[in-house]
C-alpha cells in the first residue's frame, strides 16, 4: 500500500480527524486511481464540514471518476451553492463548469 494513505489512515479516529485529514487521505486516493476510496473519504470530509468548497468539488471528481454521474453532479450542485455561500468565486466557476458538461452529457 501506499506509504503516504497508510500514514493518513493512521490517524482516522485521532485527535487530528477532521475535514482536513479526510480531504487529504481523499486526494491521496484519487492519485493512486481508487476513486471509489477518494469518494468515500471526500464524502467523511464533507460529513465534517459541509462548508468545504473544495471537498465537494473533489467529491465530484471522485464520484465521476468512479462512474456515478447523478451523483457527481448533485455534489457539485451543493458544492456550487456552499461556494457561492461562501463567496469562493473560483471553485463556483469550475464547479459550474463540470456541472454543465455533466447536464450536456445527460442531455445527448
């Protein structure tokens, strides 16, 4: 196993379990191209804190990746509203972006 997701996956249940730990135990996952792992860790993220633009983008990468479409864009649907919420201008753009090709691909 990877040496960086053994070490992160250490510390789940510690005193430094958080948003932030899972978002990053999420990233390390979707470099070592197990998406369904990096969704469920980006999900635990978003349990934590769902103001984390950033981890509802990535849960949408996650989910795409792992082939579940709807539920991509509903990530990046509620990913779009917490960024707005949060005036976090940039990952609204790119959300909408990935939401949009998303609709378009339903739509065909």
């Amino acid at each position: 196993m990877n040496p960086r997701i053994e070490s992160l996956e250490k510390m789940l249940g510690g005193p430094r379990d958080g948003a932030l730990l899972r978002f990053s135990l999420g990233n390390e996952y979707l470099k070592a191209e197990s998406p369904a792992q990096a969704a469920a860790a980006f999900q635990a993220a978003v349990d934590r804190d769902p103001n984390y633009s950033a981890a509802w983008k990535a849960l949408g990468k996650a989910l795409l990746a792992s082939g579940d479409e709807s539920g991509a864009l509903a990530a990046y649907e509620k990913g779009i509203a917490v960024a707005d919420a949060r005036g976090d201008i940039q990952a609204a753009k790119e959300m909408n972006v990935f939401a949009r090709r998303l609709r378009k691909a339903a739509e065909a």
